[in-house]
C-alpha cells in the first residue's frame, strides 16, 4: 500500500514538474498559428501587382505563395533552432523575446541574400510587410501566453514546489528574491539550512538541518532543491544530495552566489572536471552606446510629436490650478556626475524646495539617499493626477533629446542624495540617468533604497537594448493601470 501511495505520489510530481514542457508545446502550435496569420495576412493585404511571380536568371518562375510557404517553414524551424521555445527559458525574463528577435533578423537576412545571390526578382514591399508584421505578433502572442501562466501561477498552478538548502542568510537572500518576485514558477515551501532558527526568514518552514537533508526530502512533497552556498555542503554531501534528489525524481538547482549577474555574462568551461564558471566584465562598448542613444533620439523625437496635445492640456491645466510656473527645473547628477536641469511639469506649489527641509524633519531623519515625504502636502491637486500617471515626468523627454537623459536608466537624483553614495552606489552614474528604469517597474517607490541599489546596477551591468524595450513597455503598463506589472 505504501509503495503503490509513493508511486501515485511521483507520477503526480512529474506531472506537476513538467508544467514547462508542456507550456513550452503549446508554444509551437501557437507560433505556427502565428506565422500563417503572417503569411496569409500579407498575401491578402498586398496589391495584386506586388504579389506577381518570382523569376530569377536561369531558374524557373515561381509564385509567391511557394516563395512565403518556404519563408514560413524556415522561419518556423528557426525559432526552434534558436531555442525560443526552450523550456528552461520561456514564461520568464527577456531571453525569450530576445531570441524571437534574433531568429527573425536571421530569417530576413537569410531571405535578403538567397535573393540578391541568386538575382530574385521579389517584392521588398512585401517583404517589408511579413517580418516586422510577424515579429510584432510573435512578441505578443507571447506575452499573451505569459498573462495566461501568470494567472494560473497566482491560483498555485504551474509552478514547482521547492526547498532551499544551504548557509541561512543566503537562503533567506534567494528565499526573499523569489518571493518578492511574479512569475518565478517556484513556490518555496521550506529551507534546510544549518539549524540556526528561522529568524528573518518569515513565513518560511524550516524543515531541518544539511546533516540531515535526506530525511527532510522525504518529508516534504517537493519538485526542486535549490542550493545555495554553505560551508556545510562540500564535495562529499554535494554527491550525495545529487544522488537523494537523482533517487526522488527531484529537479537539482544552483543557485550560486551571483545572483545580479545576467545569463550572457556566464560561461562554464570544464576544467580538470569542475565546471568553472567564467564571468565577463560589464563593458557599454562604442557600438552599444552608440545603439542606445539612436534608439533614445529617435523614440524621444516620435513621443514628443504624439504627446504635443498632452502637453498643451497639461500646461493649461496648471496654469488654471494655480499661481506658478507652468515647468519645474532642478539641479540632479547625470552620467560620471555632471550637473544637468532636469525638467518636469510642476506638480507641487512654487515654493516646494524651501518647505523640503522642514518637512523631512518633521518626518524623521533619512538614513537611506531618498528624500521622499509620505504624504506630501506640497502637491497640488492637479499635480496629484499628473504623478499618479506619471505625465509630469514628459518634459525629460527634452532631456533624453538633449543627451543628459536616456529613455531607460537609474533615476536622476540630487547632488545632496548622490554626497551619501558609498562606492557600490556611485556605479550608477556609469550610465546616463533614465525617465524610466528596471526598480521603477519592479515596485516604484514601494522598495527599499538597498534594493533600488540592487535593480539599478543590474541595469548598468547588464544591459541590453532588448531589456529597455521591455522596461518601456512595463512603464506604459504601470502609467495606464498604475499598481500593474507586465512580465
């Protein structure tokens, strides 16, 4: 009877643990939906005259059906062959969104020189319609796919069940970076760490000591250990935790100590048998801060022709409200600490700076650089509505178009804010300051200063042009439906 329980109880965790295999299938039938949507969507949309045939120099004439059937089926086995649709990598993160990315780039290239070797005489408007029309759906089927998991994970579906093992202030470290974070897919339900109490891991069972790591497996309905580092867990108990959680059908994680580090930054290379974990510098190259200030020009200049309007009912909504100019400029450190105006629709009454310093006192003193006000009566009613949605924030755009600003970064802050910076801090002005970054969509002003730190210099560390994109397009979430976030 017990053996026949236990071999329920398995089968039913390997179902539970396989939940990405099987969203990650869901993704091919998704992709070649979206693919014939593409395909067949341009083919109907193009003029007669742009979809003739296509002939080439001593080749047979060909219609374009066969041409964009072709492109299709390469396309599809392209997204494979880029794994976007690993199962270790889809659901979560920007990998996957990077990957769609790169596999059409590659697509396209490949399309563009079999044409132009082979003298093809095909429609580049056509073309010009299937790639960016395909990508654009890919990402957000995607995305949709995401809300989908996200939906299911907040009712306790698809997600792994795990302990985590190891030295107890990195198991609470990871313990707290997993729970703070949506969409993860783990559920921690337990550490085993080296049985000091639980103090400071709250809500969290301990559910034994590493000497006795094995029994704590048994007892508890688990799909994942997670280990982190311990003095206690050296070669010997490592093995023999491979073998308990070999024996349990249990997945093995590592959860190693650079936890701010990007995946694209770490290469293992065995050497000598051990697999040692190479990892490179953070570097902005010529060519990445070359990318990054075309993209913020460009979207700077299309977001300040749209959102003229916004801005002529802004400025006429705070000149009805209230005496006072109708923009706000302050003094904040940039890039390697240069001084710049920064600009904001005015959003508090004109004497707002002198009342800061009497007003921080009265809330108690700051031990951290952010000088906020809960409450602040300085805010004028209008200025409430513009914060709430962030439009006092549009006059930056003129900053991001000037070069003292970029579209996504570490916030700006004041030069009496940046004067209590210890060395770790002083890494954000690595970069240009941002109207948006990754701690303003992970939480806004709701984290801690040690963990806008922490966001902020895995931004500058880690960049990448994809990881903006989806930072703006949380940001346009976070202002429509403020306290949502997009994953």
């Amino acid at each position: 009877m017990t053996q026949a329980r236990a071999r329920v109880t398995s089968t039913s965790r390997r179902r539970r643990a396989d939940w990405p295999r099987r969203y990650a299938s869901r993704l091919v039938y998704s992709d070649l939906l979206v693919l014939i949507s593409t395909l067949v969507g341009a083919w109907f949309l193009t003029s007669p005259g742009v979809r003739g045939e296509v002939t080439w120099p001593g080749g047979p004439t060909i219609s374009y059906t066969a041409v964009l059937a072709v492109i299709g089926v390469v396309w599809f086995i392209g997204l494979d062959a880029i794994d976007t649709r690993d199962h270790r990598q889809v659901g979560h993160g920007i990998a996957e969104y990077r990957r769609i990315v790169d596999a059409t780039i590659a697509v396209f290239a490949l399309t563009i020189a079999v044409a132009f070797f082979l003298g093809m005489d095909m429609s580049r408007l056509l073309l010009a319609v299937v790639f960016p029309t395909g990508l654009g759906l890919l990402v957000v089927s995607r995305w949709m796919w995401r809300q989908w998991l996200r939906a299911r994970q907040r009712k306790g579906e698809y997600t792994h069940r795990a302990v985590i093992i190891g030295e107890r202030s990195n198991v609470k470290h990871v313990a707290q970076q997993i729970r703070r974070t949506d969409g993860t897919g783990y559920t921690i339900v337990g550490v085993i760490t080296d049985g000091v109490p639980s103090e400071g891991i709250p809500q969290i069972e301990v559910l034994g000591d590493i000497r006795s790591a094995e029994r704590a497996l048994d007892a508890a309905n688990i799909d994942a250990l997670i280990i982190v580092g311990s003095d206690d867990i050296g070669p010997e108990t490592m093995r023999r935790l491979g073998y308990a959680v070999a024996d349990r059908d249990i997945q093995m994680i590592m959860a190693p100590a650079l936890t701010d580090v990007a995946g694209p930054r770490l290469h293992a290379t065995p050497v000598a048998g051990l697999p040692l974990v190479h990892v490179d510098f953070p570097r902005m190259e010529s060519g990445k801060r070359f990318l990054k200030r075309t993209f913020d020009l460009v979207g700077s200049l299309l977001l300040l022709l749209l959102l003229s309007p916004v801005f002529l009912i802004t400025a006429i909504a705070i000149r009805i409200d209230g005496p006072g100019p109708i923009f706000y400029h302050q003094e904040r450190i940039g890039r390697r600490g240069r001084t710049f105006g920064m600009r904001k629709f005015r959003s508090m009454v004109a004497n707002a700076d002198d009342q800061l310093a009497t007003l921080l006192d009265l809330q108690g003193s700051s031990e951290t650089p952010l000088f906020k006000i809960s409450d602040d009566p300085r805010i004028t009613s209008v200025g409430r509505f513009l914060r709430r949605h962030s439009v006092d924030e549009l006059p930056q755009l003129i900053n991001v178009v000037r070069g003292e600003m970029s579209l996504v970064g570490p916030r700006p802050q004041r030069a009496a804010e940046v004067a209590l910076y210890d060395d770790i801090a002083l890494r954000r002005l690595a970069v240009k300051p941002g109207m948006s970054g990754l701690w303003q969509v992970s939480g806004r002003s709701s984290l801690s200063w040690e963990e806008t730190i922490r966001l902020d210099l895995y931004y500058v560390e880690n960049w990448s042009l994809t990881q903006d994109i989806v930072i703006l397009f949380r940001t346009v979430r976070a202002v429509v439906a403020p306290g949502a976030s997009a994953h």
